[in-house]
C-alpha cells in the first residue's frame, strides 16, 4: 500500500549520505510513494511537521534472522564460539517447533523493532525450518512460513526481502521450496525478484559452506538464475572458515568461487577473516558486503576491515543479524558500533560512512537503487529524527550526532511508501503490547 504525504519545517532533509552536497532543509514531498521533484505541489494526504528535525532516508537491515527475536539472551548463547552457539540456538528453536506460528510472532515483533527503530527494509534470512520428516507437506509448510512473515511485513508496513536460506538441507529439497515459494508470493510476470509496488521481494541463500554443499549453493542459485533473484550467503565468520579448512583444506571464498558464487548478483555477510587479496578478488567478480557489528564484536567473532573492504570499491551495507547473537534490531546503534571499531582493524570509518552502509550501501546490495536515498522518484521510505534534547545539545554537525551522541536514539517519525507507520515515536499500524503478548504465548516465555 502506498500513500502521499508532505513534511515541513525540516532543518536538514538528507538526500543521500554519500553526498553532503545535496543535503537541504525545508519540504519532502512523497507522491504515491515516491519522492517527488522539489517544488511539486502538496498531494491531498498526511502532513507531517519536522520542525528543527533531521529527515533520513529510512534504514535499510540488510541481513536479519527474524526468527531469533524471540531467542534473545538464551543461557549458553553469549560470549561462546560460535561452534557452540550454532547447536544451542538449534537446540532452543526444537523446543519451540518451527512453523508459521512461530514464525509469525517472531516476525511481528522483529519487524516492528524495526521500525520504531527507523528500519524500512529488513532483509530476513530464515536458515531454520520444520524437520521435513516431521510434517505432512514439507514444502507446504516452507510456504506457510514464507507466508507468515510476508503477512507481518504488510500488516505492520515495512518492506521486506525474504530469503529463502539453507542450513543442511536437502539440496533438491531447498530448491523445491524456494521454486514454491516465488510462485505462491509473486505474479507470475515479476523478473527481478520483487513485487509490483517493491513493498515485497525474494532471494535465495545458503548459510555459508560451513553447513551447505556445493550441490546446494548450485541448486539455490539455479532457481535464482531462473526468477532473477538476488543471493546471498555469509563467509569467513569464526566457525565458516574453521569449518572450510577442516573439511576441504581450503578457505570459504575460495569455495564460493569454484561453486559459482562470487558473481554480480552475491552479497556476503560477514567477512570478518578475510585478506587483502581476497578483498580484490570480491572486488573484481562485483560481489557486494555485509557488515554486522552488532553480531560479531560482542560475540567475539571477529572485526570486517570495512573501510579496506569499501576502499576497494565493494558496496557495504549493514546488517544486525539476529536477536540470538544480537538482541537488538537497533540498525543506528550498530552503526555507532560500526565507526567506533573500526580503528582497530584498519582506517576510522566516519559518520557518513556508517549512515550511507546503512542505507544506500544496503540497498545496493539489493539491487534496489530506489532505496536508502531521497532523491526525486526514489522510493518515499524516511525518519524524522528529534535533535533538540540536551543529548543534541552542543552538537556542531547535527548528521554526524545522529550517530556520536544519544546511543538509543529513535526517531519520531517513519513513514514507507509515503504510508505513515510510526508517529510521536508510536506504532501506527499495530498494537505493541499485543506483538508482546502474541510471541510470549507462543514461545512460553
């Protein structure tokens, strides 16, 4: 659903942060949701008042696992090797059972993080399914599930990317699934993956080559070639390259490359271990990146030398990962984290770097350039962000304090698709308390 709204009194409307050159202040208008040129005329619609505000493009999360939102802080899941986190998380989703309920909850609650946090876009990787050999329709139930979060997605009006993710599936299986699953979610006309209105779109991947085959990456990558999907895994995180080496003598992206995974149409989340010539090859094949600090550094599972990485002309995005390893969907906190580590594994990131990762950078790794920017005709998906209070005060660059001062910050309002979904820092299209309620039935907790 799309929809027209007019914001005033702006201090500062950031078109794009890789380009402080555009930024300017005074009136947004969003047109059927898109930006509309400067100048046009006020649509009948919302009218929003951002006086003394700062208007963002809204953030885009371009790697979750909405499932573990309702597996946060689990005993034995923090501060260990990821060797052991792997099966403890496993071992706490058998326990709830996955299907679309679960699912469901777990997205409602995840995807309305999201937004209250200035989240627009989440690209959800759900790795995790029933046991095929527990239920009577396997492949059914894998599109219940993709149903389920889509269904959260539209209700709560964010926009989502649904990948249909791997972990130790039947190759043959997985490619059925994600077959069904772009036939029961899409027109059958769509060829890029996305729905007609962008609000919905579709990619494949596997975890990564420490739980996934060759045949698998193959099988997934078969059907996105037919139905021009994206991909997307993740590589050279703590347990991928212990795993890679042990099991084949080789590291993962040399892996990726020989299973035909270092093309175009490839992000990588992660990346912590990788060298300077690994960088030039992900350079050189075009594949894009994933950044998810907020995952990595408190686990202790490494540090992505980011800016080395972007150096080298790879679009970065950035990603939280799930609440299993995370248990924040707060995408402004970590890229706070993002800057503030930087230093320790190459050159300092800045604030702008950090905000355009979080936004452009990601989309880009969509193959969405109408996203994470507010240029005329982009998508109409932005925040207004509060810098009045006295975590502002003082402030000399007030883009660059988004990011330096006031940690939790929130912004007032969100609005996608020129749709208003968050309003004086409140949901608009859901009941909080009843998200709450919905999950902790389901899980127990």
């Amino acid at each position: 659903m799309t929809g027209s709204v007019t914001l005033t009194g702006a201090s500062v409307i950031v078109e794009r942060f890789d380009d402080p050159a555009a930024d300017r202040n005074g009136t947004l208008v969003v047109q059927d949701g898109r930006v509309a040129a400067a100048g046009s005329p006020s649509p009948a619609g919302e009218v929003l008042d951002a006086e003394g505000g700062i208007v963002t493009p809204g953030l885009v999360n371009a790697h979750h696992h909405l499932l573990q939102s309702g597996f946060r802080t689990l005993p034995g899941t923090r501060g260990v090797p990821m060797r052991d986190w792997l099966p403890a998380m496993a071992a706490a989703y058998a326990r709830a059972g996955i299907d679309a309920s679960l699912v469901g909850a777990t997205a409602g609650v995840g995807l309305a993080e999201s937004l209250l946090c200035g989240v627009t876009t989440v690209a959800d990787h759900q790795l995790n399914w029933p046991d095929p050999g527990a239920v009577a329709d396997p492949i059914g139930n894998t599109v219940a599930i993709a149903r389920a979060v889509a269904a959260a997605a539209t209700t709560l009006g964010a926009r989502l990317v649904f990948v249909r993710g791997s972990a130790r599936d039947d190759p043959d299986a997985a490619a059925d699934s994600a077959e069904a699953i772009v036939r029961a979610l899409l027109p059958a006309d769509s060829a890029s993956g996305t729905s007609a209105d962008g609000m919905l779109q579709l990619a494949v991947g596997p975890a990564g080559v420490h739980s996934d085959s060759a045949e698998t990456f193959r099988a997934l990558g078969a059907v996105a070639h037919r139905h021009g999907l994206r991909r997307r895994t993740q590589a050279n995180e703590q347990v991928d390259t212990e795993i890679a080496l042990q099991r084949y003598g080789r590291r993962p992206l040399d892996l990726l490359e020989d299973w035909g995974w270092l093309e175009s149409d490839v992000t990588i989340a992660h990346l912590c271990d990788v060298t300077d010539d690994e960088i030039a090859r992900l350079a050189t094949a075009g594949v894009s990146a994933t950044h998810a600090p907020g995952c990595d550094v408190p686990m202790g599972w490494g540090v992505s030398p980011v800016r080395r990485i972007r150096d080298s002309g790879i679009a970065v995005g950035l990603g939280t990962s799930g609440g299993g390893s995370n248990d924040a969907g707060h995408l402004l906190a970590d890229a706070r984290l993002a800057m503030q580590v930087s230093g320790l594994v190459g050159p300092v990131l800045t604030a702008r770097d950090v905000l355009a990762m979080a936004t452009s950078g990601g989309a880009a790794g969509l193959g969405r350039a109408d996203l994470g920017i507010l240029s005329p005709g982009a998508a109409g998906d932005f925040c207004v962000w509060d810098v009045s209070g006295v975590a502002d005060a003082g402030v000399a660059d007030p883009v660059a304090g988004l990011v330096w001062s006031h940690p939790g910050r929130r912004p007032r309002h969100v609005v996608v698709a020129g749709r208003v979904v968050v309003r004086d820092y409140r949901l608009v299209t859901a009941d909080e308390a009843a998200l709450v309620a919905a999950l902790r039935d389901r899980t127990g907790r």
